[in-house]
C-alpha cells in the first residue's frame, strides 16, 4: 500500500510535464530549450521510478531467474522430443493424405461403362476402404489433425517482385561499406541524447 501512496506521488508530479510535452510544438531556440529541460526531468523521473522499481522486484527477478536456469535443462530436453515427434506425424499424416487422394483420383478416373471399369456404387466402396485415420487415441491422450495452409516456393525466380522483401540490413551494411545499392540511400537524421 505504501508503494501504491510513492507511485500516485510520482505519477501527480509527472502531470504537469506529461501535459506540456503534448501539446509542445519546438519552433525556437527558446523551445528547444524548454522542451531540453522538461525531457531531463522526465528522464530523471523515469530513471527515480525504475530504480525504486527494481529495489522492489530484484529478489523476485532472482527467484525467477534461478527457477528458469533450474527447468531450463528439462524443458529443452522435452521441447525437442516435442517437436520431432509432431514433425514426424505431420509428414507421415501428410503423404498418407496425398497416397489416399492419389489411389482415390484412380479409382474416380475409372468411373464409366464398360468392361474394367467401376459402377459408382462400387468405386465409393473402394474409396472408403482404407481411410486415413483422423485423429489417434491412447490411453496417455490423443492426437487429432487439422489441415493448415503453408507456403511452398517451388520455383524461387519465379516469384513477382512486388513478393520480394528488402534485406534492410544488408543493405545498410552494404552503403555504410561504400558498396552502391540501387535505388538505397542513406539518410541522416538527428536523434536527441539527453543527458541528466
């Protein structure tokens, strides 16, 4: 309660900054000079409340911490068997799904009169044998299978431009190394250091 009374004192002595620097428009020296002196405030005030902050939650954080490096081990282990074992049922649940509506394609096509080929009562039948099980029961639990879909790129060079995203980076790095890119500049902005 008394850390609720601190916080209510901080946040009452912020108004008055909070307020100016909203409605500030920086159009002189003067200004500037005004909106220098309400930023190192604020960031004084904001360096008083993390550091009170931090007082409070620092045996709590390290209580955390130490509980996380405990479990982490364990976790990564069970993370991992996880994660394989749904990679592998996803590709066998996969090619299954694909064999069946590949043997399932083969017998619509021989749908049609004739000798050696299937009445449709008969290629329903056939189609109904051996259905690839949706969902799989234990006594531990269950798996069941929704169908998601993903991107596959099968031909890189064939993707539209307007598809491609710039490595921004690497462009960066590129200019700031004296190699051109075109249709990149760099620009130089000015970034405000306060000092308090």
């Amino acid at each position: 309660m008394e850390l609720d009374k601190e916080v209510a004192v901080h946040q009452k002595q912020s108004n008055a900054m909070v307020e100016r620097a909203e409605t500030m428009e920086i159009t002189s020296p003067e200004l500037m000079e005004e909106a220098t002196e309400i930023l190192s405030q604020a960031n004084k005030a904001l360096d008083a409340a993390g550091k009170k902050k931090d007082e409070v939650m620092r045996p709590a954080l390290d209580v955390v911490a130490a509980e996380r490096k405990r479990w982490k081990p364990l976790e990564d282990i069970l993370k991992g068997v996880v994660n394989s074992l749904r990679g592998k049922m996803s590709v066998y649940q996969t090619e299954a799904l694909k064999k069946k509506e590949a043997e399932d394609a083969k017998i619509a096509a021989r749908v049609k009169e004739g000798k050696g080929n299937l009445k449709p009562e008969t290629a329903i039948k056939k189609m109904e044998e051996g259905q690839v099980e949706k969902k799989v029961e234990t006594d531990s639990g269950s798996v069941g299978f929704k169908a998601k879909k993903q991107l596959k790129i099968v031909d890189e060079s064939k993707v539209p431009r307007e598809f491609l995203i710039v490595d921004e980076k690497a462009v960066f790095e590129a200019l700031t190394s004296g190699n051109p890119v075109a249709g990149c500049e760099i620009e130089v902005v000015q970034i405000p250091i306060n000092r308090r």
